[in-house]
C-alpha cells in the first residue's frame, strides 16, 4: 500500500489519474497533456502500472491506460481510516486534558 501513496505523491502522476477519471487514453494522448520527455513520461506511466493504480490494454501498437478504481478505492480508504484514527486520538486526548483541567 506504501507504494502506491509514494506513486499518488508526484504531482504527474496524480494528473495522469485524473485524466483517466474522465476516460481511458492512449500513451500518445496522454503524452499530448504533458510538456516531458517520452521516457520521463514513460517512467511515470511504470510507477502506475506497477502499484496497479492502472492497467493497460494493448490494440495493435497502441498501449491504452485505464484507471484501476479498485486500487484507488482500496487507497483511500485506507487514508480515511489512516485520518480517523488520528481524529480519534487526538479527541481522546483532548478529552484527558479537560477532564484533567476540571478535576483542579
């Protein structure tokens, strides 16, 4: 799971899954939204596929991506529960430091 909150950091990436939200792209239309190199791009494209927050589907000589919503709904859910606990926590102690403040 650390691997793909390390994939969802860079700022490209998280554009190219926004981009895919919309729609499955081909690497060339995705391309076209970016002003990198090609293996730069195509680094960023490895990072998402190996963290499965994409798949590829291959049509001739043409790679199409397409958004993974399992995976994501999996990290976020993961980072609700990740920012529960620590809301939780941190009410619990506020909670202790009142009580200690009106037991005075």
């Amino acid at each position: 799971m650390s691997d793909a909150f390390d994939a969802l950091a860079h700022p490209v990436r998280r554009k190219i899954l926004k981009l895919l939200r919309k729609q499955a792209m081909s690497a060339g239309e995705l391309a076209e939204q970016f002003d990198l190199a090609k293996p730069t791009l195509s680094g960023h494209f490895a990072v998402l596929k190996q963290t499965d927050l994409v798949r590829t589907e291959r049509k001739g000589t043409t790679i199409i991506y397409h958004l993974n919503m399992s995976v994501l709904e999996e990290v976020m859910a993961t980072l609700l529960d990740i920012t529960e606990d620590r809301r939780t926590k941190r009410a619990k102690q506020e909670g202790q430091k009142r009580w200690a403040v009106t037991r005075r």
